[in-house]
C-alpha cells in the first residue's frame, strides 16, 4: 500500500494547495474502521463507499433531502419500459486530466459486473449500454427496473484510458487479498482528489480545482483518520486533534452533548445489525454437533431468535442509542412497517423448549464470529448474545477480530455465525432482500448471502419485486418478502443503529441517515 513517506508528501501537497486558495478550510474527520480498498467496483462496504464518493461519480446523485439529481448525466428519458436515454455531461475531465465520455461508462459497466467484486447490485437489470455518441449513452434492461435511478447513484464511472494504461481492467479480487494498481490509487471526476493512504493511518484529499460542480460549503481538504479505540478517537475530538468524529461511543454521548466547544447532530441510520447463520452445509463447523446442520430447522433458527434480549442491549449497551429490530430493513426504507418491526419480550425458557423439539435439551455449541472495529459497540453486543443464548442452554465461542479479516472470512463462508450490519444505500427494502435473502446466483442475486438461504418462494416474490412498477403491488411483494424471512427467521436482526456524530462549534454539515458524511455539505469556520 501507499506508504507514509507518499503520505506526508500528499500532506505537503494539500498545503501547499491551500495556501493559494482562497478561504480554503480543511476537515479533520476521525471514525471507527479504515476502508477496505481505493477499487470503486470491489467492495460494497459503507465506509470504503463513503470516502469514494468524494472522488468517484454515478450518473446520479443523491442532494441534501435524498432526492435524485443529475450527476455525470444531466438528463435522461424513459423512452420504453426497458429502455433510458442519458444525456452526459459535457466538458468533464477525469483527475488525469482525461475527458470524460460514454466509453468511460461502458468500460464501467462491464467491469462493475465482474463476479470478485461485489458491487453489481447498483447495475441490477442493466442487459447492456450502447453508445450513440460520446455523450448520450442508451441504458437497455433485461425487464423494467423501477429504482434505477436510485441504483445508479453508486455505478461509480472509471475512465477506461487509466484503467487500461495502468492494468486494472479487472475488478481487484478483495477475498483473495490481492493488490491491484486501482486498490491503490484513484483517478475519478470528483469534487476531491485522494492524494495518499496508509491504511489504518490516513487518507489524505485535496480540492479538484477542475470539478463541474459547485460545493455547497468551504472545505477543500479533508483528513480521514480511522481510530479504533473509542476512548483514543474521542481524546482526538477533545483535544483539537480532529475536527468530527462520526462513530460516537455510545457511553460518551451524553458528556460530549455538556461540551460548549462541541455539538452534536444525531438521527436513525437506515442500517441493521443482525447475526446470519449457515444453512447451507450438512454438516456445521466449529461446533460440536457432528453428521448435521441445526441452523437448516427452523426450530432452531427461531430459538436463537427468541432468546435475544434486544431491549436489554438498547438500554445496557447502547444506551438508548439504537432501535430494537424485528425485520431487516430500518425506517426510511420502502417496505418497513412499524407493526412488523415490533419487538417481543426476550424468552429463554420458550427457546429451551424449541431446542428440545427440535432435537437439543442440552443445546449445543457453536462460534460466532464478530468484527470488533466496524460497527457501534460491535464486539459487546456480541459478548451479551453469548450470556443470552446461554440461558437457554446454548454454548456459544466468540471470535471477534477487526473488520480488515472478517470480511474475507466470512466471504469465503469460513464461518458458523456472524455478525454484520447492511445499509440500505437505495432506501428500499429489495436492496436488503436481493442481497442477503435470495439464493445465490451471479450478479447481485444473493452476494452477501453468506448463510446461503434458499427459498424459492421468496425468491419469486424477491425477483417479481425487480420489475414490478405498480407501487402498491410492489410495496406488498417487499412486506411479504420481509415477512417470509421474519418468520423462518433466516437472520435475527439486533437493532437499527442510531447514528450521532459530533464536531466542533465551527464544523457544519449534513446528517446523513446512509452514515456518508459528505465534504462538499460541510463548512468549517466561523463561530
């Protein structure tokens, strides 16, 4: 990776350029985790989105009040049911200085979709792009897709020159662990250009004098530092050292809200934290039951499911700071309901009972693998499900260990449980059921479905749900679908995070509910 003697010099840089900017300002932002790779098209992980969004650009974009706008389009028509023209937008030049054209979107296209990445849910239904000049693409789908303009906004364009230049055609294979020259650098149409990153250090990006667009506040370099240690990112805060920390310690919240020098903006994340289980082997690993799999009966399933104590964690360990779950997808997100999202009262004895039906009086043992650096009190939550699933008579190992080598753990299904937290990037609940519920396929069909559940009913719900435009028959297919998954209990949702960030008196921005702070909506200065 880019090593710190480049990081300093890309800091010198960042400087030098604000010295001949005019009311230039800089943001020091801190969070929990790193990102995992520079590859716009390798994987779909919420931070490594949200730095690259600041370099890399869909067609679309989402404004202030999530509202779609244009992006690198600035226009487009739906000229049949499977059919959108996009008018590009002229003038626009990549951070090598190369134009921008419909090849550049083609190239992208093709790469997104290669099967190492995981990022092919943002193109789901595109069939093919034709070109019918260099700055009017047609986007023709396999069937009618009915969020595409949501989709899009993160179908990240490349320029195919660069890529080809320097050998990075292909999409970087992160489950490998392999090193490409695009999971190293950038060269995007953004408002910031990253200039350096030393992983689990810095990330360092400067203004793009050149960008089309115009910010709607004052910062032109920004400085993202990943401190796992809540106690160390918090001391940076106070101290000066940083200027925003957006993975707030929950036990902390309340002091730092007491702080004249400081502020706090807070909201719900359309995110859920849930454990998956294997369904998919015969037989379960890292666990002592032998010749089979418990996860694949639903008594089981259900039990586990049963005796977690979700407003215990909302009050211990969160502090309030979260929303017990009962389905997979957060408020704000098409499809959720309040009455399907009610919680009931955590029952060990009810979850003995199941286990002893299903075979398992004495319950058994298995490991739970947990990132102890990605989400909100990851690792604690995790240990509260140990002493929950002991009572009712389960013997569980916790591995916790930092997000960089879980993800590839689990991506290669080298795990019995886990935990993971997922996004709703589209604000709609297919997102969440395509991904982790469908069967898996190729494409997008179930590529964080790690558990590999298969329901061939609710895959006809899930793929009836990608082309259906009535709104209100599509909004059933996706409460069904939620439904199904609920009450099979294929994942057992925990919480929907809420999200307070903080940052000194003088940093304004924009709440975000996806957790991407975005440096273009953010001003520093002032009182």
């Amino acid at each position: 990776m880019i090593t710190m003697k480049k990081l300093l010099g890309a800091t010198a840089l960042v400087a030098g350029l604000a010295l001949g900017t005019a009311h230039a300002e800089a943001l020091r932002w801190g969070a929990q985790n790193d990102i995992l790779t520079l590859d716009p098209h390798s994987q779909n992980h919420a931070t490594t989105n949200a730095i690259l969004m600041h370099t890399y650009e869909g067609l679309t974009r989402y404004g202030k009040d999530y509202k779609i706008e244009p992006s690198l389009a600035t226009s487009w028509q739906q000229t049949s049911p499977t059919q959108w023209r996009f008018n590009l937008r002229k003038g626009v030049t990549f951070h090598d200085g190369s134009p921008f054209t419909a090849d550049d979107v083609i190239f992208s296209l093709e790469r997104i979709k290669q099967p190492q990445g995981t990022m092919q849910i943002y193109v789901t239904g595109i069939k093919e792009i034709k070109k019918v000049d260099d700055h009017t693409i047609d986007l023709v789908l396999e069937a009618p897709v009915p969020i595409l303009l949501r989709n899009i906004i993160d179908f990240r364009i490349m320029s195919r020159g660069w890529a080809g230049k320097n050998k990075s055609e292909k999409v970087q294979d992160y489950k490998a662990r392999e090193d490409t020259f695009a999971s190293r650098n950038t060269n995007g149409t953004g408002p910031y250009i990253i200039n350096g990153w030393s992983p689990d250090q810095r990330i360092v990006m400067s203004d793009n004098t050149k960008w089309w667009g115009k910010k709607d506040g004052n910062v032109d370099r920004v400085s993202y530092t990943p401190i796992k240690a809540d106690a160390t990112r918090v001391a940076a805060l106070l101290s000066g050292e940083i200027d925003m920390v957006t993975d707030l310690p929950t036990q902390d919240v309340a002091r730092l809200k007491q702080n004249a020098n400081l502020k706090v903006v807070e909201g719900h994340e359309v995110r859920t934290i849930f454990i998956g289980l294997d369904q998919h082997n015969n037989e379960l690993a890292y666990s002592d039951v032998k010749g089979k799999n418990p996860f694949k009966d639903v008594k089981v399933r259900r039990a586990l499911n049963m005796a977690v104590d979700r407003a215990a964690i909302q009050r211990t360990i969160m502090r309030g700071l979260s929303l017990p779950a009962s389905i997979m997808v957060a408020p704000g997100v098409n499809g959720w309901t309040k009455e399907a999202d009610a919680i009931k009262p955590a029952d060990p004895e009810g979850a003995k009972k199941l286990l002893a039906e299903a075979g398992y009086p004495n319950g058994f043992e298995f490991t739970l693998d947990c990132p102890n650096n990605r989400y909100v009190n990851d690792e604690e939550i995790c240990q509260a499900l140990v002493g929950m699933w002991a009572r009712a008579g389960m013997k569980v190992k916790l591995n916790a260990m930092p997000f960089a080598n879980f993800i590839p753990k689990i991506q290669k299904h080298e795990t019995s449980a886990y935990m993971l937290g997922w996004g709703v990037a589209t604000y709609d609940a297919l997102y969440t059921l395509q991904s982790l519920i469908r069967t898996k396929t190729t494409g997008a069909d179930g590529n964080f479905n790690l558990g590999r559940i298969n329901d061939p009913k609710l895959d006809a719900i899930i793929d009836a749900s990608k082309t259906e435009t009535d709104i209100a028959k599509r909004d059933a297919l996706l409460r069904e679908g939620l439904k199904i998954t609920s009450d099979n209990a294929y994942y057992i949702p925990i919480h929907h995070q809420v999200r307070p960030w903080a940052m000194k008196k003088n940093v304004t921005t924009v709440h975000r509910s996806d957790d991407r702070p975005e440096a273009r909506f953010t001003s520093v200065g002032g009182n």
